[in-house]
C-alpha cells in the first residue's frame, strides 16, 4: 500500500531532526484537525497519527537518523533520499532498503563523526606542537646572547665585525703550511673559519713602541702562545673562545686589542662626558676585575705619556663607591672591567649604556657559568644596540660554555693552548695521602718544600679561618681570604701577600679566579676540590714559564670519581702518580682500548657526564640555597 502523501509529508518534515519532529508533529496535528472534515485516507492518517505501528515507528525513527547523517554532511544522494522517504516504492521494500539505506547512512555517519573527531584531534597536537615549537623558539632566543633590540627585529648578524688592523703583508703571504707548522711549534691548536695567521712577536703585531717597551719593562718580552695566536684573532675583529690555563698570558690577550681600539677610536673623534664604553671586560671575581683594570690603567697611563691619545678605564665592582670614579664617568671613557651585579646596577641606572660598545670580553667565563652569573651575563647582553666582538676565555671548556658560545659568537676562531681542563705543564704536581686528622701538622712540614710565597687552597670557609690560627700560632705570616672577609680585608690580605709581607695566603676557592699571584713558588691544596678547580687552583703557580709545586692532601675522605679524574691528568701531564691513585682501577677503560674523551662538563678523563662529581656538587649548592655574592663567591 502506498503511502498517503500526507505521510509522506509528514516523513519529509520529520528528517530534520528533533526540532523539525516537532513541527512535523504540529504540521501533522493541523492535517489532523483538517482531515476530521474529509476523505477516507484522513481516517487512516487521523489513525495513524495516533497510533503508530512500532515497525513504522522503527523505520520513521530510522529515516530520521539517516536524515540526520545527511544534515551532517553525509553526501547521500537524492535518489537515496527519495528512497528513504519512501517515494516510489513498495513500502516493504521501502522498510528494507530504508532500514539498510539508513545502516549505510549511519555508518557513514560514525564514519564521518570519527574522521571529523580525529581531525579536531590532530590539529589539537598540532597546535600543542606548535605552542611547543614556540616555546623552545623564544627559550633558545631567551638563552641567546643577544640583545632586547636584536631579539626583538630578529636580526642575527652573520657577518665578523671589520676593524682596520691588518697583519703585516709577509706574515699574510704566509702559506697554510706554514702557518700550521708555526702553530705545532708553539702548541697553539686553532680552529675555525678563515683563522687568521699567528704573529711571533708584538713589533709585527703593530702594538705602539711605548706599550712594546713597558710590556719589556715587566718582563714580557715575546707573546705566550694564546698572545700568538689570540692577539692577531682579535686585532682583526674576530670572535674567539681562547682556551687557557691560568698563567698562559690570556689577559694582555683580551686586554691589548681593546686598548688598540680606544686608541684609534679616540683619535678619530675624542670622547666627551657621557661617552662610552667602547669595550667590556665581564669577570667573575673583584679581585680578578681589579687586576685586569690595573693591568690597563698602567697601559693607558704609558701610552698618555708618551704622547698617545688618552683612554679612559673604569671599574665597576661591588664593594667600592663609584663616586670614586666620578671624573673617569664625567669625562667618558672607552673600558668598562667589571663583575656581573654591579655592572647590571650601573646599567639599569642608566649610569652609562652600551650604545657605542663594540667590544666584549667575558673572562672566566666558565667560573662565571658555576658562580650562578649566567642570567645576569644574558641580561647585561640585552642592554647592547648593536654587533660587538666577542671573546670568551675560559680554562675548561664544559658544555654549557661551548652552548653559550655557539649561541652568541659570530663564526667565532678557537684557540686553544692545552686540552681544555688539562693544567698547565710548568707545574709539579704532587698528591699526597695524609689522614685528616695529621693535615694540619703536615701542612707545617709541607710549607718547607719551598720559600714563600705560598698559597694554601681549602674549600671551606671555618677551615680556611682555622688554618690562618694555627699559622699563626706557629709563627708563620698568614693571612686568610674567603667570601664572607669584607673588601677592605681582602684588599689587605691580597696586598699584604702580594708586596711579600705576608709568606702564606689561605684561600678559599674565590682566590683562585684568576688572581695575578705572580711569583708563586707553591700551591698546596689542603683539600682535594672537583677537578676543574683543581686546575685553576695549582694555576696560581707556575706561570709565565717558571716551574712551581702544586701539593695535593687526600684520603679516603676524597671522592673517589675525582681521584680517577686526578689520575688521569697527572698521567696526560707526564707527573708521578703515586701508588695508592696507581692502584684505582677505571671499569671504563677495561677493554676499551681508545682513547678516553673528557666529560662534557668538567673535562674530568675519570669520568663520564653522569658521574661528574662537579654536577653534583652544584646540585648540592643549589638544595643547600647556595647564593652567589658579586663576586665575592658563596665558599
Ligand atoms: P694571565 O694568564 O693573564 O693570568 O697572566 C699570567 C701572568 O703572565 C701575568 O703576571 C703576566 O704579567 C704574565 N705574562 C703575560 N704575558 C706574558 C708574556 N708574553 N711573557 C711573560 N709573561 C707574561
């Protein structure tokens, strides 16, 4: 029996879903109401309209849900839908193929809904993936060394600084073979992009005869190898990373290119009130800031002299009033030596900028990393406006340093005069097994090996402190320095020991960030430090090419990872390696048979990454709220 059109009607109305059930109802119940008057097929459809059969029931419930698929996008196609309203067909038939139809129509339908929900999921990872991408993006140009300004254009610059020096021309015409035989002579290792030709002494390096005469008055009469190869490296605009022992000379390689550059900048166009800096020197301790803004202020007061335009130099350290400095910050000046807080300060008060910098030296740098100073370094970097010279020297080379420096410095040449973390060859380095409790007594004896002066290395400030007393009290001139002594103490203690008045300095690690002792016969380390500080603490002596004792105290207190790690450096420095650290067994080196590499992060050979006891140690510092001073160092 075919349907009435009225039902077919009433189907049509029905298949937009619950909203159209209702008006269809409503559409139905005035049909309904009009169909009480008439024909006999309004009977039925009046029936119907109140009782409908469940199977009709089923199909229309059916058709509504395939009419639903369709209203989601189903596709089906008309014919289909003529077929579901049952038009044309038998209605058996119809019940059928609409009860198949709509199975089609409803899978279609899950289909649909699932690809849709797939969809919506996957661009839900991918935005998720992107906000990640976003983050790492604005995290690595967080950590870059750069500017507020260049970050914020997106300029990287690609390109090295240009300067006007130039090597003379036969140092220039020199081969490549040559070069590289120059640099086996000298144990210099350089790498990089075009690395420019070494220079064997300061005439050819063009340095003015009045600092060439003065450098000769202090005993410094050829450049070291870092000289050699860094001065040439910086003098023609080159970003570096020098790697160097303690006592390789690297000051007067950071500091005579920028005195270079004050020179002719001055001369071009003097600098008036409120001018400069021209250059930066970024160290981590006072002390070691102060040294090298001595060592530059004698180089200016030299060159003024002799009639050479006069440069500038500022200090800006924590624990000394700037107003000292007044005149130096009236007059303008051309070099800025200073820690990291101060220098932030000075910055933020806008009591100079970073405008005309061009030149920046980050000294240490690797003591500057352990000493927390890394965020302040970014920060100082935000405050540049536009490409400077870069130059990074640092004794060990961990992987933190090589990150930085891959980050910020433009096609920057290597240089390194030694493996990194490895000492200095010009020191006798002996480890001696004392229990703990005969330390004290057999430092006394320990003290004879050499005439003074001698440092005495402990890595706890009460120990430090300790050992000046029983110094003290046996006679000997002793003064102590660690990080809780206030500036002018330290001042005195450092000047006291360098003028020879005092013959032991007891020191905790804060002394040993590059502190210019020049003269040292001895080191004795009372206790055994991670290795890296172990390299620069036996760096106080031996320096500039005479040969000096470092003496290490351990027992079994020692932490045996650093004994390995000490092991092996005494070995690679060709030193004795008494028999209770011969007998410590490596389980890496079994059957390896290649050659050790150095951990990532301390250059340690005893060890890989995750057993660096240095990492540990700061993990240690940073759970026990270790803060770091303005140098002034937290041991
Ligand atoms: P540094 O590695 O910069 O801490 O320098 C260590 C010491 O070596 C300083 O006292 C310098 O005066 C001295 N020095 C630097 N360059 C030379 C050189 N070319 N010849 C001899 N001594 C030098």
């Amino acid at each position: 029996m075919a349907p009435s059109a009225d039902t077919a009607n009433a189907s049509n109305h029905i298949q937009t879903g619950s909203v159209a059930t209702k008006r269809s109802r409503r559409i139905a119940d005035e049909d309904t109401e009009m169909m009480t008057y008439g024909d006999t097929s309004e009977e039925e459809d009046y029936d119907s309209k109140r009782y409908i059969p469940a199977a009709k029931r089923r199909q229309m419930e059916l058709q509504r849900i395939a009419g639903l698929g369709k209203s989601n996008g189903d596709g089906a196609s008309a014919s289909t839908q003529k077929r579901q309203t049952g038009e044309g067909s038998d209605p058996e038939d119809n019940e059928d193929v609409g009860v198949r139809q709509s199975k089609t129509a409803l899978l279609h339908a899950a289909r649909e809904l699932r690809e849709r929900e797939a969809k919506e999921k996957k661009s839900e990872a991918e935005k998720q993936a992107e906000e990640e991408r976003k983050i790492l993006e604005a995290h690595a140009a967080r950590r870059k060394l750069a500017s507020d300004m260049e970050l914020a254009k997106g300029i990287s610059y690609t390109e090295p600084i240009k300067t006007s020096w130039t090597a003379p021309r036969f140092v220039r015409e020199r081969t490549e073979e040559e070069n590289a035989r120059l640099r086996e002579e000298n144990h210099v290792d350089a790498d990089g992009l075009h690395v420019p030709p070494l220079i064997t002494n300061f005439r050819d390096m063009k340095i003015p005869a009045p600092l060439i005469a003065y450098l000769e008055s202090k005993g410094i009469k050829k450049p070291t190898p870092i000289q050699m190869q860094g001065l040439p490296t910086a003098f023609a605009g080159r970003d570096m990373i020098g790697i160097a022992f303690t006592g390789s000379g690297k000051t007067l390689a950071f500091s005579l290119p920028i005195v270079m550059f004050s020179l002719e900048e001055q001369k071009k166009l003097p600098y008036i009130r409120g001018e400069g800096p021209l250059g930066m020197i970024v160290c981590p301790s006072r002390e070691l800031a102060r040294q090298t803004f001595d060592g530059l202020k004698a180089m200016a007061e030299v060159l003024a002299q002799s009639g050479y335009p006069e440069i500038g130099v500022l200090l800006c350290i924590g624990g000394i009033s700037m107003a000292e400095q007044g005149h130096t910050l009236n007059k303008g000046f051309h070099i800025v030596v200073a820690t990291p807080g101060r220098l932030q300060d000075m910055l933020e008060k806008k009591k100079f900028t970073l405008e005309c910098c061009k030149y920046l030296c980050l000294d240490e740098a690797d003591r500057m990393i352990d000493m927390g100073f890394e965020e302040d370094v970014r920060n100082i970097m935000s405050f540049f406006k536009q490409q400077r010279q870069t130059l990074l020297f640092s004794a060990t080379m961990p992987k933190k340093i090589q990150d930085f420096a891959e980050q910020s410095l433009i096609q920057p040449v290597v240089v390194n005069v030694g493996r990194a973390g490895a000492a200095n060859l010009d020191i006798i380095q002996e480890v001696e097994y004392v229990k703990q409790e005969a330390k004290m007594v057999y430092l006394l004896e320990c003290l004879q090996k050499t005439a003074p002066p001698v440092v005495v290395f402990s890595d706890n400030k009460n120990e430090v402190d300790d050992i000046q007393e029983y110094l003290l009290l046996k006679g000997v001139e002793a003064v102590a320095i660690h990080g809780s002594k206030t500036q002018d103490e330290r001042e005195y203690a450092i000047k006291s020991f360098k003028s020879g008045k005092k013959d032991v300095m007891v020191a905790s690690g804060v002394a040993s960030k590059g502190l210019d002792f020049n003269e040292i016969q001895h080191v004795i380390n009372y206790t055994m430090p991670n290795l890296e500080d172990y390299v620069h603490q036996i760096g106080r002596t031996g320096r500039s090419g005479k040969t000096g004792i470092a003496t290490t105290f351990v027992n079994m207190n020692t932490n045996e990872q650093t004994l390995l790690d000490l092991k092996y450096l005494l070995m690679e420095a060709k030193q004795r390696i008494p028999p209770f650290l011969a007998a410590i067994e490596d389980p890496r080196a079994m059957g390896a048979g290649g050659k050790l590499t150095g951990c990532a992060v301390c250059g340690g050979l005893g060890h890989s990454v995750k057993d660096c006891p240095k990492l540990e140690e700061n993990q240690k510092r940073q759970t026990a709220g270790f803060s770091r001073g303005d140098g002034g160092g937290g041991y």
